[in-house]
C-alpha cells in the first residue's frame, strides 16, 4: 500500500516538474518575441507604394521567434493603396510548442521625401524672356506630378546678359521641399540692322561721287593755272614769255607733288590708325576671354566634393527618392562648410559616386560649398545600412540617430551597394 502511495507521488512530482517546465518553455519562447518583435514599423508612402502581410512581417521581425501563421491589417484596402497615416495590424506567431500568440503592430507611413526636379544639363534663353518653368518637370512619389508654375525661382534676371546661376524650388503636400540649382545662359536679343545697313549702303554711294568731283575739281583747277599763264605771257618777250610758262609749270608740279605727299601721308596715317585699333581690340577680347576663362574656373571650383583622387559637383536634391543622374545631391542638409549643421550626400556606384566605397577611417573629404568656402573632413566611421536605416551587420543598431541627426559641423556620404544595402560613410 506504502509502494502504491510512493509511486503515486512520485508521478505527481513529475507531472508538477513536466509543467515547470513546459511553462518555463513557453515563458523563454514569449520573451524571445519580445526581444526581436518590434511593435512600431515607420515607413516612406514612397518607398512603399503598398505594403503586403510578408513585408510586415519582416519589418516588425516577427518571424525570428517562430512562424507566423497569419496577418490581419485594420484597413486592407489602404495598405493596396499606401497614404501617410497611421495604421494597425494583428500578428498571429506559432511558437515551438503549438503554443500562438497575437501581438499588434502599429504602421506609421510618413511622407519624408520631396518633389523630384528634372534638371537639364544646358538652359540658354534670351534676354528679356520669362523663366522656362516649362523645361523642368516637377514630380512627388505620393503627390504625383506637381505643376511646373508651382516652382519658386530665384537668381534670375531676365535683363542681365550672361551666365547665372539659378535655384529652384518645390515643396509637396507634406511640406518636404526640394532645391535644385541651375546654370542658365542669358544671351543678348538680336540687333536690328536694317537701319545701319541702309546708311552703309548711302554712305558707300556716296563717297565715290565726292571723290571723284573733288579730283575733277583739282584737275580743273591745274588746267585753268596752265591755260591762263600763257595768256598773260604773250605781251612779253620770249624769254620772259618761256620764263613764266616755265615758273608756272614748276609751280604747277609742286602743287601736284603736295597733294601726292598730303595722300600718301593720310593714307599712312589711316594705315597706322586701322593697325592700331585692331591691335587693341585684340588686346580687349584677349582679356574678355582670359576673364571668361577665370570666371569659368572659379565656376567650376564652387559646390564641389572631393574624395578619393575624384572631384564630384553636387546640387540640391533633399529627400529625393534618388540619387541625381550624374554628380551627388544632399539629401538633407545645405551643403554649406560654416553653417554648423551635418549634411547627408547621395550618389550612384556604379557612378560618380563609386569612390566612395574607397574610403576608410582616416580619409580626408573636401568640400567646397556654393559660396566658394572649402572644409576638409576627416572619416571616423564606415558601415553597410540597410534601406531601413539599420547596420546591416547588427540589425539592433540603428544608424540613422547618429548619420542624420547628431549635430555639429558634419558630412555623411552615402551610395548603393545592393538594392537594398548602402555603404554609408560619416565625416567631420
């Protein structure tokens, strides 16, 4: 009877321990998805055009405690159609035991991305012509196309001839705004000629008659001197007569000698006139264009980065969905070397950008801001970040706090490596 007792303890003792450890099991199990499980998912409306059950399970990592076997959204229709707002979710995790638990997750969709601005390379209009808005489509990934006349444009003067440089700006319906910088070529109207053609023509007429009269009028003038000393000699005596006629004719060459000098004395005079007003006016369109050529590379010495053996122009592209085509854009930030604010550059590998993943710890990055101002930062951090903002190497290790948002004068750079990994490189 004792033994019957004993062996009933016995197995009721086990069956006590048998539950301990089931709930210690379940218990570990639960606060595994705890650990991992991340209730609060913050998205782009444009990098998410909609979101589906198995991009939300990866976002909140629900997978990493067990298997998940269902999702349920609170609005199935606004998740095919993503807008920014805040939403809701049910996650239904199996554990290792048959055990399910449910847990919430809160979507948050923001619109954290500004317009795109298309840039042509060269914009030339004339003088005196409105701004060509019409050349530089403007476009939101949540707004859709913003119109062109929504632009706000300064720097330019429609009257001043030459090169100028102009910004442009556009701002979507969240509020995220987008500069964007361009060179435009002002050229002078065409002159209207007809009127100088004309008096050219008149003039050119004309000067042949008058030369041509002044020349018959010398030739008369000789003449008559000729045919009337004769006359006046031919009471005298024939010495006398041969005498005069003689004096008359000697004057009558010297007259003719001083006009052949007085010509040829003009006609060098002119000469060395011409000469030297084309010698100075080469000398003025040498220095016009040794000033344009200066002008041109203090041009291109302005909003630059260099890294890496490579020079790189940037522009204005903050919260572009993209990276420029060609050169660097800042994502967030002026760009400015004394502003005392970080500022974040994107650009494409393969591309302009492809030296960056050059850089280690210890290199040395340039800028040189739109002012002309230059700063040298030195590299103190390099890490791969998933297009989520996490080290791709420690998906707990949020890295856009300290990328994006830790004050003081800094510079990240940031390029693809994958299409969902970047090499991120931070600066001061």
């Amino acid at each position: 009877m004792k033994r019957k007792y004993l062996v009933g303890l016995v197995a009721l003792l086990l069956a006590a321990a048998s539950s301990v450890g089931l709930y210690q099991l379940y218990a570990g199990a639960e606060e595994k998805v705890e650990t991992s499980f991340r209730p609060n998912v913050v998205i782009d409306a444009s990098d998410y055009p909609q979101l589906t059950a198995q991009q939300l399970v990866q976002l909140s990592q629900a997978d990493e405690s067990g298997t998940v076997t269902a999702v349920s959204f609170s609005d199935e229709a606004a998740m095919r159609d993503l807008q920014p707002g805040i939403y809701t979710a049910n996650v239904a995790i199996q554990l290792s035991f048959n055990q399910e638990i449910t847990r919430t997750v809160t979507i948050n969709v923001w619109d954290k991305q500004g317009p795109d601005i298309t840039v042509p390379k060269t914009v030339t209009v004339t003088a005196g012509a409105e701004f060509p808005v019409a050349k530089f489509p403007v476009s939101d990934a949540v707004d859709g196309k913003i119109a062109s006349e929504d632009l706000s444009i300064t720097g330019y003067d429609a009257n001043q001839v030459g090169q100028q440089k102009v910004t442009l700006a556009a701002t979507d319906q969240a509020g995220n705004k987008t500069t964007a910088h361009v060179s435009v070529k002002v050229l002078a109207a065409e002159a209207d000629t007809s009127l100088t053609a004309a008096n050219e023509e008149n003039e050119a007429s004309e000067t042949p008659e008058t030369s041509e009269a002044a020349t018959a009028e010398s030739k008369e003038t000789v003449a008559s001197t000729r045919d009337t000393t004769p006359e006046v000699t031919t009471t005298t005596s024939e010495d006398e007569a041969t005498t005069t006629v003689t004096e008359a004719t000697s004057t009558s060459q010297s007259e003719i000698k001083e006009e052949v000098e007085t010509e040829a004395t003009t006609e060098t005079t002119t000469e060395t006139t011409t000469e030297t007003a084309i010698a100075v006016t080469s000398n003025e369109e040498t220095e016009t264009t040794a000033s344009a050529n200066e002008e041109a590379s203090m041009a291109t010495e302005t909003s630059v980065l260099k890294f890496a053996g490579g020079t790189v122009l940037f522009g204005q592209s903050n919260g572009a969905s993209a990276a420029p085509g060609s050169g660097a854009g800042t994502w967030m930030g002026s760009g400015s070397v004394s502003d005392g604010a970080p500022t974040h550059f994107i650009g494409h590998n393969p591309g302009d950008f492809a030296g960056v993943m050059s850089l280690d710890v210890g290199a040395t990055i340039t800028v040189v801001d739109a002012s002309g101002a230059s700063r040298t930062y030195t590299v103190y951090e390099v890490l791969d970040v998933t297009d989520e903002g996490y080290n791709n190497r420690n998906l707990q290790d949020d890295v856009l706090p300290r990328m994006l948002y830790d004050g003081g004068e800094r510079i990240s750079l940031q390029t693809c490596i994958s299409d969902t990994v970047n090499r991120c490189v931070l600066a001061r």
